[in-house]
C-alpha cells in the first residue's frame, strides 16, 4: 500500500532500526567524505573534543537518510523535499553504535499552489541503543495526496 498525505498525521509516526555501525564503516566513510583526524585515526580522536574515534555528522545524516527510506520513504508518494529545514548533531556516532530512528509529523498543510500534494514536517531524531540522541533533523517532505482529496 503506498502511504499518502492523508497516512501522515501529526504525532508519533513511528520507530525505525535498528541500524548497526561499525567501525570499518565509519572509516570509510571519513576516507572517503570527511577526512578529519576524528573520524580516521583513534590516536587523534583520544585527544580531540569527542574524546574518541566518531562517525563523521555527514556520515549519521546518510544513515538517518537509509533509515527513513527504509522505513517509510519509499512505501510513500514522496514527491521529494525542497530541502531540510534543520540538522543538529547532539553526541558522537561511535563504532558498535545501534541507531534507532524516531520519525514525528510536526506539521501537515496541502500546497496552495498544488493542491493535489500536501507538504508534511517531518522531525527525525536517531538514537543509539543506550537511548541518547546522536542527531535531530527537521525536514518537509512533498507527498502526494489521495485520488479525490483534492
């Protein structure tokens, strides 16, 4: 069943997960993408503000990304996002880490422009096994609504 604008009310849409990260993905990852001592060498990270080897922030959006297409996003009449409205990185993604993603509806409102497609907040938060929050994401996403809504 492809969920539409109408799936998505505002409260508690669900939990996503668990997604397990390890600690050859997190340096690949930095290799590739965000080369900071942090994310690639254990000696560095010991001595920097994360006080040990973390995933990279761009690499924790990526999985939150995986997250939520895996659980929701492609089963939907996504339209796409105009883009994200808020990225906030609370704790260090660290090797071993199990996420957990929690997804909320902020808000819902059809388009004035478009009404046959709804604009829906999302509030995205990941968290590891131990239940802190590592990120926050805050984003719409355009969702098509059901034959006859309109």
């Amino acid at each position: 069943m492809t969920l539409t604008f109408e799936d998505f009310p505002p409260g508690r849409f669900g939990t996503f997960g668990p997604r397990h990260v390890t600690r050859d993905e997190i340096l690949a990852f930095a290799a590739e993408f965000d080369p900071q001592p942090m994310h690639l060498d254990e000696e560095a990270a010991a001595k920097s503000m994360l006080r040990g080897l973390s995933g990279s922030g761009w690499h924790l959006c990526s999985l939150m990304m995986r997250m939520m297409a895996d659980g929701f996003i492609t089963r939907a009449a996504s339209l796409g996002s105009p883009g994200v409205d808020e990225v906030r990185w609370l704790s260090p993604l660290r090797p071993g880490d199990d996420l957990m993603l929690d997804v909320d509806v902020l808000e819902v409102r059809t388009s004035k422009s478009r009404p046959e497609l709804g604009i829906v907040k999302f509030k995205c938060t990941v968290r590891n096994a131990r239940g802190e929050a590592l990120a926050e994401m805050t984003s719409p996403i355009l969702i098509k609504r059901r034959e006859g809504a309109v």
